[in-house]
C-alpha cells in the first residue's frame, strides 16, 4: 500500500492528534480512566499517549505498517473501558453532553475496522510480514 492512501494517512493522522492531545491536554482523558484501575489516571494518559505517537510512527512507516496498525486496533478495543466510564460518568449531564459520551461507545467498532483494513492493505504491498 502506498504511503500516500488515505485510510492510511488519516489513521496516521488520528494517532499522532490523540497522542499530541494525552499531553496538551490530559485533563480531559484522566476523567476518563476507570477508577478501579491501579495508579494513577495521568499515568494511563501519557502512557496512552505515548503508545498512539508510536503507532503512528509505526504505521507511517512500510516496514511496520501492518503490525503496528493490528496494534491500533488492539488499542481501539483497550480503550474501550475508558469510554464505558466516561459514559457512565456522565450519564447525569445535559443531553447532549451524555449523548456524545453514548455515542463513542459504538464508534469503537468503525475505529478497529479501519486499523484492521490497513493492516490488511498493507500485506498486500509487500510490508514485512
């Protein structure tokens, strides 16, 4: 797959935005962390972070793009309890704020299809194996 095809570049482009935004912006994304988790929530978030900015290096690059967009998907399905908690967090918010935590929810699975169509294209174009 060409460096330059869009799932590709956009999914380059969606890792490394929420990578840069876990540490300009962590507040938002340590709400998020379930509490039952050990240690702290700014932990998960720069950890977080740091593993998208990496999956985006790594799907950016040919030599590593299937791996690392399989890992993606794999980090789409462990960030889901985050998103669980964020729903049930504001489930006493006004409507719309409680009906864009709901609707995360479910964009999980359009979020792993992409990750894993990548990966798939990527087999095909001679990528390390």
């Amino acid at each position: 797959m060409p460096a330059t095809d869009r799932p590709t570049k956009y999914l380059v482009a969606l890792l490394a935005g929420a990578g840069v935004i876990h540490f300009v912006a962590p507040r938002g994304f340590d709400s998020t962390v379930p509490p039952w988790l050990p240690g702290r929530a700014r932990t998960y978030t720069q950890v977080s972070g740091a593993v998208e900015l990496l999956l985006a290096a790594g799907v950016a690059l040919p030599a590593t793009r299937r791996m690392s967009a399989r890992a993606a998907a794999g980090l789409f399905v462990a960030v889901f309890p985050a998103n669980v908690q964020m729903a049930y967090d504001w489930r006493n918010r006004p409507a719309p704020l409680k009906a864009a935590a709901l609707a995360r929810l479910p964009l999980q699975l359009p979020l792993v299809a992409w990750a894993a169509k990548v990966s798939r294209s990527a087999r095909g174009a001679g990528a390390a194996r």
